[in-house]
C-alpha cells in the first residue's frame, strides 16, 4: 500500500473558505449559519424498529471477513434491563417531556448527548444500538495505556509500525518515541502506527485487544468489542452510541488525557533515514497536517502534527474529541466541552453525512443543546445508580420529528464573540496549514 507521508494542504484553506468553520468563517457567519437543518433520512438511519440491536449495518467491503478454519464471533449479549435505564431500551429519538426538541439534521444512526456533570443522558437516538466505533475505539485503548504503562516509557518504532493501514503520524523503524508522544498521536491524528507501537508494548495485538475488552466490562460499556487496537474493522466489532459515552467519560477523568487531547500542535520525533514528504493527494476531511522539512538520518528534526479536532479551535470550553471513519462505520464522534462549570459530551454513530463542515456543525448544533438544557430534565444515566429518568418520550428516528427549536439554538448558542476569539486563533493556525502538507484520515 503507498501511503505518502504527507498529503497536499488544501484542505486549511478550504476550512478557510468553509461557512461556520475555524477561521474566517467563523467570522463572518451569522449565529445562525452552519446549523443543521433536517432533511430526508437515510434508510440506514432510521431505527425505530432496533435493527441494530445485536449487530451492526451489514459491512460494505471484505474488512470483516474470517480466517478460513475459523467462526464469526458470536453476538453481544444484549443486557436486560438496558445499562443506563430503561428509557435507554429506546431506538428511535429518546426525550424528556419538557425538554425542547434535539436540534434540527443530525444525520448519524445513533447518537448521544449527555451531562457529565449530573451524569445524566439528556437525549439520545438507538443509544444501545451497536455500531461500528471506528477509531472512537482508540480512547478504550488509551485507558488501557494509562492504566499499564508509563507515560515516559520509550517505544522503539518497526517497519512493520510503518507499513500499518490507514492514517499515521509518522513512526518509524529506529525512532524511539516516550509513551506520550505515542497517545498525542493517536489523539491529534489518529495515528494507527502509533495504535501498533503501543500493542506492541502491551505485549501484543491480541493481548491488547484482550484487555480492551476487559476494560470495556469493567466500566459496564457491554455492547462493545474491539477486534483491533486501532479502529480498523474486523469480526465481531462494535459499540455503541451509550458505551462511546461511557469509555471518554472515564478518559476525561485523567489530566494527561485531557492535556494531550488539547494539544493543537506538537513536534513528533523523526526516525533514522526518514524520507522528505512529498504532498501528492489533494483530498481533502480534516484540520490535520504532518509535515517535515528535510531527511532524519539522526532521527531528527520530526514532523509537526495538528490536531484533527475542529472543536478545540471552533468550539469555546472543548475538553477533548476523537473522530472515526471506515467505509463499513461511516463517521463517528465523540467529545466534550465545558462551560460555567457544566460538561457536556456528545456521541455521533455511523455518519452519513458527506459535508466536511456539516460534521462538526452537528457537533456543535448537540453541544450547545446540552447546555440549554436543564440536568433536572434526563433520560437516563452514566453513573453505577441510573436514578429515576423523566418520564420519557420516546419519537422516530426521522429529523423531521426532532426539528430544531429557535430557542434552543439563540439560548444554547454560545457566546458568538467567544467565537470568534477562538475563529481568529484557528485561523492563524489553519494558514499556517497552507505551507505544510496535509494527512487525510481515510481509515482513522
């Protein structure tokens, strides 16, 4: 597989260009520009009738397909009573009476917005659905780091950590890279590399697809197997809008991983004899740049890395995010914001939407729900005591039955000159993008 090191830096100036993006957008947009607005579902997205209640969408390629000699792994149990509450047993659009509606066009199969602070789910769509968490699942792996291993340990990087599929931040052989560095990898640009160096200092890939599922029943995320460290699509994987929840939560309350994931840019370690980038792929899905200057025989000067996360430049308060894409997962999300004391997280399952800044408006468009409405107003919980929920409402998985509300929008909008503060920063940042070639995320 070619896989050039760096990739062409259209895309900082598309973000540029984007209506309601980081930068100049940000600027000249109006506060309402940029909102989703509802729109005819995909099939795929409607769930009223629990089609994933066991399994994911069947799979587009061949990503799944087992060894000969061996079984597809046999489905997740499904828990009775659902985790969380039994109002979270819903598939379709799960509300609190008295609530206003959840914003206008969110497009994924499956999502979620809660309150991190009250450990309460304010809203959710087929919450316990299973999808496929693509490199969300990345988190469950980095708990497991945290709990193992040091944050200053060493890694010594493999040709074979070079050659991994998908996105990478630039390991390789010889380079020897702190267990930090690594994690900042897999947080600002998913780097799969970085995911393989670290099983392999878990002992292994399988080892530590083990162990992330072990996590995964520790912290009562039951619809969850990982297959990879990584991400990537393989038998048996999934998780689902509830469990994204569960596993970033947990992450949250660790500070290096909220430090690492609040990085905007960093100077990853070079490797012996790593080659000078050539931009030669002018595609174009993320905020995200790797670029060097010159050969490293001695392992040096690196390459810089940009945080993929729009929300840290767009969003004021955000925590964290990790993104995801397969062909077989679509887009997913999942990430965190704080404001006056209040954090709000939000999950996005099996994306369909193509538009690059669509993706994040809708992020933004659930976030800024969250903070409009009251904790008192839930329908279940993140916590070990699922308390009692609202009483729930339960509607279709249509965007026509969750058409936005004015209200919601002008008072869970955030302050706009906030925004524009931090446009101003991204936009700094994102022309600098112009000048350095660009990593796209196919497979992140």
């Amino acid at each position: 597989m070619i896989r050039p090191m760096v990739r062409a830096a259209v895309m900082a100036m598309v973000v540029l260009l984007a209506p309601g993006s980081i930068g100049l957008g940000a600027v000249t947009a109006a506060p309402i520009q940029g909102t989703p607005t509802a729109g005819a579902p995909a099939p795929e997205t409607i769930t009223d009738s629990c089609p994933y209640k066991t399994l994911p969408i069947p799979p587009v390629d061949e990503s799944e397909v087992v060894p000969p000699g061996s079984s597809s792994p046999t489905p997740l149990p499904v828990p009775s009573p659902p985790v969380g509450g039994e109002a979270l047993g819903g598939c379709g659009v799960v509300a609190a009476p008295g609530a206003a509606p959840p914003p206008a066009g969110l497009t994924a199969a499956g999502w979620l917005i809660a309150d991190l602070t009250a450990g309460k789910v304010l809203a959710a769509k087929d919450p316990h659905g299973r999808y496929r968490p693509a490199s969300t699942i990345k988190v469950l792996l980095i708990l497991v780091v945290l709990d193992e291993l040091d944050l200053d340990d060493t890694v010594t990087g493999t040709q074979e950590d070079d050659e991994v599929e998908g996105d990478a931040a630039g390991v390789g052989p010889g380079g020897v890279y702190t267990v930090r560095e690594l994690l900042a990898g897999l947080m600002m640009v998913s780097g799969n590399d970085c995911a393989n160096a670290l099983a392999r200092a878990l002992g292994g890939p399988e080892k530590t697809v083990d162990r992330m599922n072990e996590k995964a029943r520790e912290l009562g995320a039951l619809d969850t197997r990982a297959a990879s460290a990584s991400g990537l699509d393989g038998p048996g994987m999934s998780s689902s809008p509830y469990d994204e929840a569960l596993i970033f939560a947990e992450a949250l309350k660790n500070d290096d991983f909220v430090a690492i994931s609040q990085q905007t840019q960093m100077r990853f370690p070079g490797y012996p004899g790593m080659p000078t980038p050539t931009p030669t792929d002018q595609s174009v899905d993320s905020a995200v740049a790797a670029t060097t200057t010159q050969s490293t025989p001695a392992g040096d000067p690196g390459i810089d890395l940009y945080n993929m996360n729009q929300l840290l430049y767009d969003y004021p308060g955000t925590l964290a995010g990790k993104t995801g894409y397969t062909d077989d997962a679509r887009k997913t999300f999942v990430g965190a914001a704080e404001q006056d004391g209040r954090t709000i997280l939000v999950v996005q399952m099996y994306g369909l939407n193509d538009s690059y800044g669509s993706f994040w408006r809708q992020a933004e468009a659930m976030l800024d729900y969250g903070f409009a409405q009251s904790p008192d107003l839930f329908v279940g919980s993140l916590t070990d005591d699922p308390a009692s929920p609202s009483s729930v409402e339960y509607s279709g998985g249509t965007d026509e039955d969750v058409a936005g509300s004015p209200s919601v929008q002008d008072s869970g909008r955030s302050s706009w000159t906030a925004r524009i503060t931090i446009g101003l920063a991204g936009a700094l940042v994102v022309i600098g993008l112009i000048y350095a070639g660009l990593r796209v995320n196919r497979r992140r």
